[in-house]
C-alpha cells in the first residue's frame, strides 16, 4: 500500500472547472467538496450536518436563522464572516453560462440579511418546512477584501465577482474546507493538507485525483499506483476478486439513471416536436424492458425502478409497476401519433453508459424508433444538454431523499431566464400541476399530507411521462486493503471521511 500521507483515487472523469460555483455534476462536487464548505452538509445517510454553520433554527414567521462558526479563516488567512456567505450567494447569479446550477439552489431565497457577522437569517419565497438544504449547501468563497456585499434577489450590486478562471491558482486560497488546491490539471488534480482546518487536519497530506481511460483502470489498480478505484466496470470484478489485498466496497445510493426526452421546442425540424406529444413518450416508455436493462444488459449496477423515490421514501408509489414493457403497444401509439413506420432520431450518452446506451437504442429499433447512439465525452455532453442539441439523453441525478420535492423541482421543475429553480431539468419538461403540487410540499409542515403530496406527484409525472426512470445506481469502489471506506448514499468520496485503518474510529 502507499504511505499514509498521499491517497491517490482513479476516477473515469474529473472536474470541468475549478470555480466551485460552476459545478454541475459529480466529477466537480467530487474536487469542489474537499476544498469548499457550505453552511450545511450531510452525512453518508443525507442527513443535515453543521459547517461553516454551527446550528440553526426556523423563526416564527418562516425564515431560517444560521449561527456561524466561529474562529474559521480561509485557506489565504482571510477570517470567515457572514458577509463571506452574503458574496458566494450574490457570485453563483453573476458567474458561468446560463442555465446556472448553482444559482437553482437559490430559486427559492427571497432575501438574505447578516444580523452580525456570524448571524444570517434567510427568508424564503415559498414557507420552508423541510430543512432548505440547497441554500444551505452552496460553496462560500472568500469575498475580495473591505468589498461591501449586499444580497439582492434581483440580482446584486457590483462587479467584482472574480474571474473562473483564477479558481485553478492554488494561491488564491478562497476555500475553507480541509485540503487546498495545489495542481490543476487536466489528467491530474493534487490537493494539500489544510494544516490549519478548523475540524482538525485530515488523515492525508496529499489527495491525487487521477482520470483514467478504460485501458489504464486495471494495471493502475493492480500496480499499486491508485489506491481507490471509482465505479470499477462491473465485468472487471470477478477478476479483481481473486487479487489479494483489494476489497470491494458496496452500497445502495440515491443516484438515478434515466432516459429524457427534449421537450423544449415547439416544433422539430421536420414539423411539431414530436416529443411533446404524450403518445410518442409513452411509446417510449413501453419500448424498453427496464428489468431486462438492469439484470443481463448492465448487470450488478443498479436495481430496477419507475420513480425516483425508493422503496420507503416519502414520495414512493407502490401501485406503480416496475416494468411495463409492451412494444406492440408502443407501435400503436407511435401509429396513433402519425408515425406509423416509426422515426430516426438519436440518444446521446457519455463513454460510461454507452453499454446501456446501445441496450436502449436496440429496444426502440424494436418498437420503430431507430435511435443513433452518439458517444460524447462529460465535458461535450454536459455543454449539449446546456444548449439543448440533443433529441434524446441517457443521465444520471443524484436526488436528495429528504428533500424530495426540491429534488423533482431542480430536475423536472420551471426554467427561467438565468437558472430557476430546474436548471437541471435539460428536456424542458414543463407542468403548471406538478410544479404547484411541489412548492406546495415545500410549505407543507404535516409530514403525512406532505408525503400524500408527492406521492401525487410520483403518480402525475409517472402518467405525463416526464422522464423514464430507469435504475436505482449501486455504488461499487475497488479500494486498496488498509483503508476504510463508508459509502455514502450521495456516492461522494470525501477524503476527510477515508481513513487509514490504523486510525478509524
């Protein structure tokens, strides 16, 4: 094994950016989370957890109160303050190409306000009963020294909200978390131990982020040369189960695949956009055999589903089947719809799901939808889904279990100029009913109604086809004997929580 002090960790893509107020997916969260703190996190099982906020509480009329922490200093040695906050909840609408991610998180603030500076009180458009998370999450960045910052829903005052790009120069020192960035770059990412953490310093002096293509995977591994290998491909497994020295950690996670449809124009290039239309979704529905996809296309990856919520979450359905594969069916409604022979069309996927990709495209052909399966790297397929090149998409969203309406919101809900609260939802999927239902649960303070809430809604995105849910994502990591790994429902590996097995407590 490699000395304690450098964890080295093989992953198939790493971050896009390194302006955390840019991140969007998984590979950015997972460089983002070690360098930057939110007020909140949460824990391996999605439950809220103090950071740069020590506590907090609701206030009668609605609003939430943070109590920060004290005696925190950025990586720079700037002392962390509210008005630190105040900036990195101004930045995230002023920084990045639209639609904003991170600015979703914020869809809902009315108004932001420092009591003192280590007070902060947040009023909401919408009454927050359900602890507001995505607020709570967004990454502080220090603010530009004596810059008076003002938070305004319309947008902020000002101008300096500091260029993306300087967020790759380790000496800008803007984060609190507890390794600092020391090199960034495009095959390789080292962090460095924050000697002066205000949670204590991590087990690892260094943290090497490695991308690794599909030939490099297996000799990185048995070589020694990584010590945790992320989403290992699952017909690797047998093999690397008979090399002694590397364990196998698994666990369920609240990662979900799905197939989308782009909803957002009117019309298509050869007359109205046929997805728009319910029959051409449900055809698509009907069209794939998604037990079939789980069990033999990608065995080992996932488990079935047709919702978002798992079994015994608030929003679970259990009247919904999990298979409804039917393409004869399909057929008559593609007929129904004016597509009697079918149509082409194309599904973009990235290089890690081009297995069920192909699956997928093969199960349309079937029912008459003959798909092309176009194979784009993260960095082309997450700028097409921005701009919306695309017919259909295979992607993954890793939802938030106790806070399901802000998760069906952010990947189903509303798109406005800039952001709004679905700036994940790529597709344009678009329902007055649904969206209404869901704030509505946000306000909500009864848990039973609250949950009698989104259960209605599992059922009306099920019945408009907004998307086709396909597996709950198992997480797999291959990990070097000597370490300890927790695996978290939100698949995050956050080195201040992999420890050495000599110092697991």
């Amino acid at each position: 094994m490699a000395a304690a002090a450098d964890l080295r960790i093989g992953l198939m893509n790493l971050a896009r950016v390194a302006d955390p107020h840019l991140g969007g997916n998984r590979a950015d969260y997972l460089l983002h989370n070690q360098i930057y703190e939110g007020l909140v996190s949460v824990d391996k099982d999605y439950q809220p957890v103090p950071l740069l906020a020590e506590r907090w509480e609701q206030t009668a009329d609605g609003a939430w109160l943070f109590h920060l922490r004290r005696g925190v200093r950025f990586q720079n040695g700037q002392p962390f303050t509210a008005r630190d906050v105040l900036y990195s909840f101004c930045r995230v609408a002023k920084v990045g190409p639209e639609p904003r991610a991170m600015q979703a998180r914020l869809d809902n603030v009315a108004a932001v306000e420092a009591q003192d500076p280590f007070t902060l009180l947040i009023r909401f458009d919408t009454r927050m009963a359900v602890f507001p998370s995505d607020a709570a999450s967004v990454p502080v960045v220090a603010a530009p020294a004596n810059l008076a910052v003002t938070y305004a829903k319309g947008g902020c005052a000002g101008q300096d909200w500091g260029n993306s790009s300087r967020y790759a120069d380790p000496a800008l020192g803007a984060g609190t978390g507890p390794f600092r960035l020391f090199l960034y770059a495009a095959d390789t990412m080292v962090l460095d131990r924050n000697p002066d953490y205000w949670g204590g310093p991590a087990d690892w002096d260094h943290l090497r982020l490695i991308r690794l293509t599909d030939t490099d995977r297996v000799p990185f591994m048995l070589e020694g040369r990584i010590d945790i290998l992320d989403s290992p491909a699952l017909e690797s497994l047998p093999f690397f189960a008979r090399r002694p020295g590397l364990v196998l950690v698994e666990g369920p996670s609240t990662g979900l695949t799905f197939l989308q449809s782009n909803q957002r124009a009117t019309r298509g290039p050869d007359g109205p956009n046929r997805f728009r239309d319910l029959r051409v979704r449900r055809a698509l529905l009907l069209s794939l055999p998604v037990r079939m996809l789980a069990d033999r296309i990608v065995p080992g990856f996932g488990t079935v589903t047709t919702q978002m919520a798992m079994a015994g979450m608030d929003a679970y359905v259990t009247d919904i089947p999990e298979d409804e594969y039917n393409p004869a069916a399909a057929r008559r409604l593609l007929a129904e719809a004016g597509y009697p022979t079918g149509f082409d069309t194309t599904l973009m996927v990235t290089p890690m799901q081009s297995k069920v990709g192909d699956g997928i495209a093969h199960f349309l052909a079937m029912a008459g939808v003959r798909a092309k399966v176009q194979v784009e790297p993260m960095e082309r397929y997450m700028e097409r889904l921005r701009t919306g090149d695309f017919d259909l998409y295979y992607g993954g969203w890793i939802f938030n279990p106790d806070n399901m309406a802000d998760s069906l919101l952010a990947l189903l809900g509303p798109r406005t100029e800039g952001g709004g609260r679905g700036a994940h939802n790529y597709g344009g999927y678009s329902n007055d009913r649904v969206d209404q239902q869901l704030r509505t649960a946000l306000a909500e303070p009864d848990t039973t109604r609250r949950t009698r809430i989104l259960q209605d809604v599992t059922r009306l995105l099920h019945e408009d086809v907004a998307f086709i849910p396909v597996m709950h994502a198992q997480g797999h990591w291959l990990v070097r004997a000597g370490i300890h790994l927790q695996p978290r429902l939100d698949r995050m590996l956050l080195a201040r929580d992999i420890r050495p097995e000599s110092t697991t407590r």
